[in-house]
C-alpha cells in the first residue's frame, strides 16, 4: 500500500482504501487479522489517530470488526461487500458522465460499445 501525501484525498481515506484494495486482492482474507493501527502508524509514519480513523472507517461500513484485546479483523462477507460498492461508485462516477456526454456527442448505444470495446483492446 502507497499513501500519497501530496494528493488532496485525506491520508485516511487513501489507508481505508489500501485496506480495501489488500482485502480484494487476497492480502487480507475474511476473518485474518490486520495490522494494528500503531504498526499501521510506524511502518507509513503517520499519526495514530490517523490511522485509527482509517481502521474506524472500516469498522463503521462493516469491512473489519474488534476483537476486545486482540485486534481488528476481516468481516465475513467483506470482499463482496467492497466489490458492490465500488461497482456502486464506478457506475456514478463513471457510467453515468459517460452516458451523458455519448448523448451530447449523438453516439448511440452500439458506438459506445464499439468505443469501449476498442479501449480494452488498447489496454
């Protein structure tokens, strides 16, 4: 995980989602532990607190879970609930302006299609 602290996306959002990412990818399964937010803190040398408001964000949309004197864990169900929301957010941040501006430029469905197709084979 990379913490930029030029970008103007708060450090602790850009933790949650590193997190977020690590669980995707497997890093982090369901029901393994994380780091703590001390290790959390020294190994990217920022503030406690700032670490514990990216962990805290995590606990409050059901992505990890507390266990009293132990540590913070991976929620059952964690992945798929990442995946859905980041679908959520793809759609509104992306599908949606996209729609949008093809209507402005009169291409109909089978041209964006066409035009999407053509940007996954440049990929």
């Amino acid at each position: 995980m990379k913490l930029d602290f030029a970008s103007e996306k708060p450090i602790y959002l850009q933790l949650a989602e590193g997190l977020e990412d690590a669980i995707l990818s497997g890093g982090f399964p369901e029901g393994e532990q994380v780091p703590s937010t001390t290790e959390i803190s020294v190994t990217y040398q920022i503030n406690p607190a700032t670490a514990l408001k990216g962990i805290n964000l995590l606990v409050a949309n059901g992505i990890l879970y507390k266990k009293r004197g132990v540590g913070m864990f991976v929620c059952d169900g964690a992945k798929a609930q990442i995946l859905k929301q980041r679908q959520e957010a793809f759609y509104q941040n992306f599908i949606l302006p996209l729609v949008a501006e093809a209507e402005k430029l009169g291409l109909n469905q089978q041209e964006v299609l066409d035009l999407f197709r053509k940007g996954f084979d440049h990929a």
